[in-house]
C-alpha cells in the first residue's frame, strides 16, 4: 500500500502495519463486509494486534543497541546476580522502553 504524503519532513513509501490496519478497521458509511463478519472480525482484530504487537516487540528485541539500553548496566547485572543465586538459567536480557504502550513502566 502506497503511503499518502503527510507534513513530515522524512519520506516513507509504504504504511506501517498499525497504519494498514487502522485503515482498514476504520468505519466508513456504507456496507462493510469486514465489519459485518460477526466472529470472523472479532479473530481479524485480535490477529491484528498481536501482529503489530510482535512486531513491535521484535524491533525492540534486534535494536536494543539502538534504544540505549547500555543505560540500564545496572538493573541487567542485578537481575543477573538474583538469577544465579536462586540457581536459574539467564536468557536473553531484553529490556522495554518506558514508551512501549501496555508495559508496566508506561503506566
């Protein structure tokens, strides 16, 4: 889907995908099959989201460096030092932004 132009300086040219499906979940006058599918609808919009939910949680997965989590050195090693005394396995340490939407630190 091509992008519409907007006041921004950057130009993009394609939508993200929350903007896709903003656009297709908006209503419009008129018949909407979409909109008349009963459950159908109900599982696109949860298919939706959790879409554009994983993707967004991806991103800040691959980009940590990006996001400046080096600040954070300390809450890592804290968790690190609480995993090895209780004896448990330590993955992969990704730590959210204060700005990702839904996280307890938003709130």
């Amino acid at each position: 889907m091509e992008h519409a132009e907007e006041r921004r300086s950057a130009k993009r040219n394609r939508v993200t995908q929350l903007q896709f499906y903003a656009y297709r979940l908006s209503v419009r006058s008129g018949f909407s099959l979409l909109h008349s599918s009963g459950k159908l609808f109900q599982q696109y919009v949860v298919d939706a989201y959790v879409k554009t939910e994983g993707s967004r949680l991806n991103y800040i997965r691959l980009n940590q460096k990006d996001l400046r989590v080096e600040f954070y050195r300390g809450l890592l090693d804290a968790l690190t030092t609480r995993a090895s005394n209780n004896n448990l396995r330590v993955g992969k340490l990704v730590i959210r932004p204060s700005s990702f939407q839904g996280s307890p630190r938003s709130m």
